[in-house]
C-alpha cells in the first residue's frame, strides 16, 4: 500500500497548485510546512500543517499535508483523521477518498478502506482522470474486498477495472483469483489462460488450472499443463514451484523424484524438502525423512509441521530427547491435530526417558482432546504404573486394549492387574496375552506371578518355566 500512497503524493503536488491562495503570512507557513515535508522533517511538518488549520480550519492543502505527515509518523488514527476531513471538504476530489482507503487499510478496516476505494473510484471516473491514475484504486477495491472474503465481489470489481486498464496483468491476475475463491472454477479457466498467454511460466495461473482439471476429474490434463509450464519455465525458482504442484499429482518414487528436483533447484523452498520428508516417512525411509526436515527446518525454523516432522523421524529412530525437544516446540506452536500429534509424541518421548510424571501429564492431554488414540492410552497406562498408581494404569490399559488389541498391551494390563491385586482379573488377561504371543517372557513370568498368588503354585513354576526358556532371567531365580 505504500505504493498507493506515493501515488496520491504525485496528485497531491497538483492538488496544491489549485487551491485558493490564502493569506500572505498562512500561505508562508503553508509553503514551510511543504518543505518541511519534502525533507521528512515530518514532527515541524506537523506543526506546520496544524498551526495553517488553526487559522484557517478549510485548508485543503493543509489538512493533506499534515495527513501525509502522520502517515509517514506512523500515526494512522490521526492520518485518517485528515483524510476524512478532505472528503468532507470536497467530497468531489479523488486523494482524499483514496488516501482514506489507504490508511483504513493499514488500520485492517478492510470494510471502510473498500468504501473509501470505491468512492474513490466513483469521484475518478466523474472527473475523467486518467487510467494510471485510477489503476491504484481499483486495485486497493478489490483487495479490501478480497481480505474480507467478499470475493465474487471482488470479481466484479476487478472486471469493472479492466474496462478501463485493458490488460492489466496485475488485475488479470486478481479477477482470476478472485473467480477462484469464488468457487467459480469455469468463469476464471479463460481468464487464467489469458494470463498464460502473456506469461507461459506463471506459476500461480498453471497451480490454480491445475487444481480446476483436477476438480473436473482430469489428473492427466493437469499434469500436462504443468509441463508445459515446466518448458516454457527458465527460473530455477519457477521450475521449483511448479515440480512442487506436479508432487502433489504424483506417488511414490516419482513424487520423490520430484520433490528432489525441486528441493536441487531451489534449496531455499522449505516446502519441498518438507514434503520430501512426508513422503520418505510413508516410505519407512526415517533416516531420509530425518535429512529433508533438517533441510526444511534450515530454511522454515518457525514451521509447525516442520517441527513436528522432526519430532517425528527422532521418534521413528528411536532418538527420544531429540523427538521430545521439537513435539515441545511443535505442541506449542501448533493447534488442532497437528498440536495433539506433538502432545502425543512429546509424552511419548517422556515415557521413553523415565519422566513418568510429565509423560502423564502430557499424554492424559492427548486422550482428553482425542479419546480414540490407542497408543497414547497405552503409554498412559505404562506411565502411570511405573509411578505406582495401578488403579489408574488398569483403566487407560483397558481402554487402549479395547481400542487396538494387542499382544503387549494385554501384557501390561494384566501386569496392572495383578499390581492393584486383581489376581482372577490379572490371570485372564495375562492367559490371552500368551496366547497372542507365546514368546513374551515377561507375561509368562507375571502369569506366574498371579497363578501362585491364586495357589496355583505347580501352574505358576510351569509359567515361570516357559518365562526361564525364554531368557527371563528373573523367572529362572524363581525356579531354584
């Protein structure tokens, strides 16, 4: 929008040549406080400006002046003051309503900067100013619009604006986008190949037809655009980007392919690498993954998913207090399910470094916001009854058992059990346990456990038997 304003500056200098004159000593003051301006001694411009209003509250020069001037100061309430003082003034004049839009703008009142815009564009038109002239306002219109997510009538807008700047590739490229947003897919696939035909290698125009063909049930047809894009394409960032979009159409070793080209072309685009790192994760590749999230996190370090994508690989290869350090930083800075995985991988990450009391605080957040996650109760449960509150381990074991059952989770719920004296309990789900996986030594030797607390002292020393044959070195001091 600074641009914007410089434009209006070039009017303003018109502006002033055609006002009125005023008395000989404001009219000194007045030229002192221009040139006050002009050098950017903007606090004596103010004064300057205020002391002319004072003594002749009409000025239009000076209330334009001083607005440049609290504009320039950062002094946005006071410059929209001014600004809406000029329309009052002269309501027929187009900088004061383009300014006004301006600063509503940089206010965020995208509503009002949009019907400052407009009427800037109205009062424009009536006085037969120049396409140049207007260029900037139509397009302060159509962004104000869009930023309230008014975008057919943005659309609209953009299109009235052509009418007069035939051509323009900048709002060419707002109407696409706007019909885009819109959901008017169809009305904006002309559009975007006229923005084509002046710019083959346009790379938002190639994306968003490439995602209209998609939406239309054609991969083909879109993969094809993109390689076109990709020909006539000679910027290595360019050719990035658009093998970036071409990732998304594809799977396995060519979306790895391109993901590689893109992230050699332009290592500076964080998204390749890190989508490079998604895909070698699904292809069980962690250490790979490992080196494109570094690579991303080089270039992207406040990125939540790229935080999390690090915590991610450190836990697939087994590096807890580095997987705990960025779920940390990925929780915090993260919301929704991306925040909830990080939790999730942060308490695991606790468990795994014996800080059984954070990991429970931690993970009991996870199954709050997500009562589905299996693994998160699981480790819940093993948490808490390494702190000794079996009560508590029986009941997030069980959960987890009934969500995903398994082997080593019927394993530890029976060891729950039979710690908070659930000895019949503890039994029946320690037998099912061995039964789904005979080769568990340390259910053996719990079922032995519980089998000699019911008196079952000749099936216990069996149970500790087959725990001993297994390598279990306590169940064989057990048998002596």
């Amino acid at each position: 929008m600074k641009q914007l304003f410089c434009a209006a500056l070039l009017i303003l200098s018109l502006g002033w040549a055609q006002q009125s004159q005023p008395a000989p000593a404001v009219q000194q003051t007045l030229q002192q406080a221009q040139a006050a301006l002009e050098a950017g001694r903007l606090n004596e411009a103010v004064q300057g400006f205020e002391a002319v209003i004072a003594r002749d509250f009409s000025n239009y020069s000076a209330h334009f002046g001083l607005g440049l001037a609290l504009y320039r100061l950062g002094d946005l309430r006071g410059a929209a003051f001014e600004f809406t003082q000029l329309t009052a003034l002269d309501p027929n004049r187009f900088e004061g309503w383009f300014n006004l839009g301006v600063v509503r703008d940089r206010q965020g009142q995208a509503a009002e900067a949009a019907q400052a815009f407009a009427r800037a564009v109205e009062v424009g038109e009536k006085a037969s100013l120049s396409a140049a002239d207007l260029k900037s306002a139509y397009i302060g219109q159509v962004k104000a619009l869009r930023t309230q997510g008014q975008h057919e009538a943005a659309a609209a807008a953009a299109r009235k604006g052509l009418e007069k700047v035939s051509g323009d590739a900048e709002l060419t490229s707002l109407l696409a986008d706007s019909l885009v947003r819109a959901n008017k897919p169809l009305e904006a696939l002309p559009v975007l190949y006229q923005i084509l035909g002046n710019d083959p290698a346009n790379v938002q125009a190639i994306s968003q037809i490439a995602d209209i063909y998609v939406a239309q049930g054609l991969p083909l047809r879109a993969l094809r655009e993109i390689d076109r894009g990709l020909e006539a394409a000679k910027d290595n960032s360019a050719r990035a980007q658009l093998l970036l979009k071409k990732s998304t159409l594809q799977q396995g070793r060519e979306q790895q392919a391109s993901l590689q080209e893109a992230a050699r072309l332009d290592p500076k685009l964080w998204a390749a690498h890190y989508n490079l790192g998604v895909a070698r994760l699904r292809d069980g590749n962690a250490r790979g993954a490992l080196e494109s999230f570094q690579n991303a996190y080089a270039q992207n370090p406040d990125e939540p998913k790229v935080l999390l994508g690090l915590a991610t690989a450190y836990d697939r290869l087994g590096q807890a207090a580095e997987s705990g350090r960025f779920a940390a930083m990925a929780a915090k800075a993260s919301q929704g399910a991306d925040r909830v995985d990080a939790l999730f991988l942060q308490g695991k990450s606790s468990y795994a470094l014996r800080r059984y009391a954070e990991a429970v605080e931690t993970l009991s957040q996870v199954t709050q916001q997500k009562a589905d996650n299996a693994e998160a109760w699981f480790f819940l449960g093993v948490s808490q009854f390494n702190l000794k509150d079996y009560a508590a381990a029986v009941e997030s074991l069980e959960k987890a058992q009934a969500l995903a059952p398994s082997a080593s989770t019927a394993a530890n719920l029976g060891a729950a059990l039979y710690s908070a004296g659930k000895y019949s309990d503890a039994e029946r789900v320690l037998s099912q346990a061995v039964a789904l996986d005979g080769r568990n030594s340390v259910a053996w030797y719990n079922l032995g456990l519980t089998l000699r607390s019911l008196g079952r002292v000749a099936e216990a020393r069996r149970a500790w038997q087959r725990s001993a044959d297994l390598g279990y070195a306590p169940a064989r001091d057990l048998l002596r």
